[in-house]
C-alpha cells in the first residue's frame, strides 16, 4: 500500500508558494495572516517564530533567518518580486488575440484582385 508514483510525491514535497500568492502577501498583511492560520505552530520549526515572507520559508531561529536573508536565493526571490507580472491584455497580444473586437482590417482593393474562373 505505498505511493505508486515516488517522482510526484517528491514534486509535491518541494511546492513552494508561488509570486503571485507572494505578492499578495506583502501588500496585504490580511493575507498573509490568514495563510499563517492555515499553519498549525506545533508542525512548524520553532513553533513558527521565524518566517521569511519572501520567500514563504520558515526558520528554527533568527540566525537562520538573517543568514538566509543574506543569500543568493532570497536575493534571487526579491528581484524576481520586484517585476511587474504581466497582465491578460499583454498575454492575450503575445499570443495574436484581439480584445478590440475587431477583425483584420482588409483594403477596399482586396475585392478586386479575386479572378473569376471560366467554365
């Protein structure tokens, strides 16, 4: 009775939040309290003291912490949020799609240029 797939547990395992969630985080102390709720303390490293918001990480202490904070991947993590996401009107006009609701405009000379084919 063991997990038939290891690779996708593993996967799992290492899901972090994503920047979007984070994002929302740090403009929202309302969100982030109701993630940390979700969280029970005694499951936590140092019953959830120490926490990095930037990169959703809990620590054993603050050592850890400020050490963390001095590393390339916080660093990392922190440009990354400072980058405007994209919004659906740019991802719509990456791909070609429209949201004028308008067609390809077509020249008045397009008509002319059809050849009638004899029968």
């Amino acid at each position: 009775m063991g997990v038939t797939n290891k690779r996708t547990l593993s996967k799992t395992r290492r899901k972090t939040r994503d920047l979007d969630q984070i994002k929302a985080d740090l403009h929202s102390p309302k969100h982030l309290a109701q993630y940390k709720a979700t969280k029970a303390p005694e499951d936590l490293p140092d019953l959830g003291k120490w926490y990095c918001t930037e990169c959703a990480k809990w620590f054993e202490s603050e050592v850890n912490l400020v050490v963390h904070r001095k590393g390339k991947p916080h660093k990392r993590r922190v440009k990354q949020l400072r980058e405007e996401p994209y919004t659906q009107k740019e991802a719509e006009a990456a791909i070609g799609l429209r949201t004028d609701n308008q067609g390809p405009e077509r020249s008045e000379g397009a008509a002319d240029n059809e050849i009638t084919m004899a029968t």
